[in-house]
C-alpha cells in the first residue's frame, strides 16, 4: 500500500512538471526547448552499450597503461567524431 502511494505520487509530480511546461512554452520558449531535449529520456539503451563497447575496446590488453583521463578523453572524442562524419 505505502509503494502504490509513492508511485502515484510520483506520477502526479510528473505530469505537474509536464504541465509546467506546457503552460509556459511559449514565453519561456528557449527554456523549454532545452528542457525538453534534456529531460527526455531515450527509448533504447544502443547509446550505453556503444559507449561500453568503445570503453571495451579502448581498454584491451594492447592498451592497459591508458589513464581513466584518457580514456575519457578518447571515448568522447570518438563519439564526437562518429557523429561528425557518420564512423
């Protein structure tokens, strides 16, 4: 019973922030637009698992002395450059 009131709560909090920003779309468009870009969560998991699969393959055994910073470095650069030249 306490779970089922803590989902609905949650529910009900979700489409009062929903609400919000329909109602005020308009004059604070711009706000809006990034909210609701940034808000939304996606509908598969493909991004995650390339990620981990990059990570995998930056890591192998060729590569064991790369530092977590380079890594991170490299991981984005190569999201970067698939998304600019379709890799």
């Amino acid at each position: 019973r306490r779970e089922r009131r803590a989902i609905e709560q949650y529910i009900n909090e979700l489409h009062e922030h929903c609400n919000f920003w329909q109602l005020h779309r308009i004059e604070l468009y711009y706000l809006y637009k990034y909210a609701s870009y940034h808000l939304i969560s996606p509908a598969t998991s493909v991004a995650s698992e390339s990620a981990f699969s990059t990570a995998s393959y930056l890591l192998r055994k060729q590569r064991s002395r790369l530092t977590p910073e380079n890594l991170s470095y490299s991981m984005f650069l190569k999201d970067k450059l698939s998304d600019e030249f379709s890799i």
